[in-house]
C-alpha cells in the first residue's frame, strides 16, 4: 500500500533512520482513494516510528475503507522514494515524500 506523508510529516523520512524492510508504526493516517486503489496519506500530526524487528502483530490492510481517519498501523516497508519539493497552485513551497508499505499477507 502506497502511503504519502505531506510537508512536516514528509521530513520523516529524513529524520528516522528506515530503510528497506524495516517494520515501522504509523499513527493518524487517512484512508484515501488513489488513481487504482486505497492509499495512506499523513495529516498534520502523523508520525511514524521505527520498531524492533522482533514485533509482531503486522496491521491487515484489506479491512481499510476509503475515509476512514485517525488511522494506526504496523507494517514493513518495501520502498522509500526522496522527499520532492513543489509549489502548490497559491504558490506555496509544499514537501512530500512517499513509502510503498506491505502488510505482509499479500505479496
């Protein structure tokens, strides 16, 4: 599941040291529709954690609807793209960086 964290969220990714299958705790997500599919997208106090490799208890992301908010999860990272830098249609500097998680039960 793709999941986009939006300007101070997006500094996160800078910030916490993940990588690659790592599993990591997300808190306060929103349950978006994307262009094919359900997508994650941060809000203004969304932040994520990285966790001990020896956590269990990975979050099932088939039970997600579209507008659901206030969203926690567990997961494992599959990617991590560069924070991107844009200027939104009023002309302010906007930051975000996306994640590509998996829930582990769908390959």
């Amino acid at each position: 599941m793709r999941v986009t964290l939006w300007d101070k969220s997006s500094a996160l990714v800078d910030l916490v040291p993940i990588e690659r299958q790592d599993k990591v705790y997300i808190n306060n997500l929103l349950v978006r529709k994307g262009l094919n599919e359900l997508e994650l997208s941060s809000r203004g106090n969304t932040f994520f954690t990285r966790i001990a490799a020896s956590n269990t208890g990975i979050s099932d992301f088939s039970g997600l609807a579209a507008g659901e908010n206030n969203i926690d999860i567990l997961a494992k990272v599959v990617a991590i793209g560069p924070t991107k830098y844009f200027d939104d249609q009023n002309g302010k500097q906007r930051k975000v960086a996306r994640c590509t998680l998996s829930d582990g039960l769908v390959t």
